[in-house]
C-alpha cells in the first residue's frame, strides 16, 4: 500500500511539474487521491500530457491556449497563471492571451443567455434583441477560425447545446476539421477533470 501511494505521489509530482506547478498544495479531493492506491492520478496524468502534447490536431500553443480558457472559465488562478507562462514559451503574446480570456468571459455572457432562451423556446424571448455587444468576435487576433474552436470549447464546457451547435458550424465555416473539433472539446473535458481535483 505504502509503494502504491509513492509511485502515485511521483506520479503527481510529474503531472505538477508539467503543468508549471511545483509550490502547488494539494486541495482537499488530490490529498483523498494521493492518500489512497486510486489509480485515477495515473489516468489524470497521461490524459493531461495526451492533450496537451499531441500535436497532430493541435499546436503545442493553441492546446495551451485552450487548457486556458478552460481555466479562465472555472477560474483556478493557480492553473491560469502557470498556463499563460507556459502558452508565452510556446510562442503565444500577451495580445493573444488578452484575447483568451475576454472570449471565455464573453462565452461564460453567451452561454446563459443562449441556454436560456434554449431552455424556454418562447417565440418572445427568442426574437427580442440579445442587445449584447461581441465586437471582439469580428476580427480577432488569433484568427477566426481558433476563436471559434475556444468559443465552442468553454461552451461545451458550459453546457450550452445552442451555443456548442453554432461554433461548430461557423469552425467548420472556417475550414477546420472534425478532428480539429474533437481534440478540442476532449482537452477541454480533460482540463475540466484537472480543475475538479486540483482545486
């Protein structure tokens, strides 16, 4: 029992250096983890490194980018600041995590407000004026395309099916791919896994 809750203390350890974590102190649900032979802070960690090294579908820094905005949304300041030094070595500017973290705090005004009218499916809520200001979805810095792929992102994260349906078809729009499209939701389902335990 005593090895098994060392390999998955390294294993833990591993995954915080990769992250950019190493003053991390573990919150109450990593300590019942790390205190027990849970074999999940194994899983945990090969998933994170899958998504955020792999890739075939997805740059080092756009994966980055997107682990991110799914921190930004759930707001971990401890993951979101070690993620922004870790998106700037991959080449990403300070312009362009701006941009991160106004599209998940547009996302998190959409995402009410398009769940709502979703949900209700009045003919009144849904023709009157959203009155809603998304200026910043015109001509983003990090190109239509992304913007679209982080939108649809936090919104799957979110849980807006209005909204997850709308990005997809305007990434799809932009010449992205399925597969593009699926790597991106499966980082940021992962991320949010990550969140749950380390916060």
């Amino acid at each position: 029992m005593a090895e098994l809750v060392s390999i998955q203390n390294e294993t833990f350890l591993n995954l915080l250096a990769e992250l950019g974590l190493p003053d991390y102190i573990p919150s109450t649900n990593a300590a019942a983890l790390l205190n027990t032979e849970a074999r999940y802070i194994k899983d945990l960690k090969i998933n994170v490194s899958n998504v955020l090294n792999n890739t075939q579908y997805l740059s080092r820094k756009e994966a980055l980018l997107l682990a991110l905005a799914v921190t930004v949304n759930e707001k971990f300041m401890p993951l979101q600041q070690s993620l922004t030094l870790l998106a700037k070595d991959a080449g990403a500017t300070d312009t362009e995590v701006a941009e991160i973290i106004a599209c998940s705090s547009l996302m998190g005004v959409n995402n009410i407000f398009y769940r709502f009218r979703h949900f209700m499916n009045k003919e009144t809520y849904n023709t009157m004026p959203a009155g809603i200001k998304m200026s910043i979805m015109m001509n983003p810095v990090l190109g239509k395309e992304f913007f679209e792929l982080v939108s649809l992102a936090v919104s799957s994260v979110n849980g807006c099916e209005m909204c997850v349906t709308s990005h997809e078809q305007s990434v799809m729009q932009h010449g992205s791919s399925e597969s593009r499209v699926f790597e991106a939701v499966k980082l940021s389902a992962i991320m949010k896994g990550l969140i749950t335990i380390l916060a």
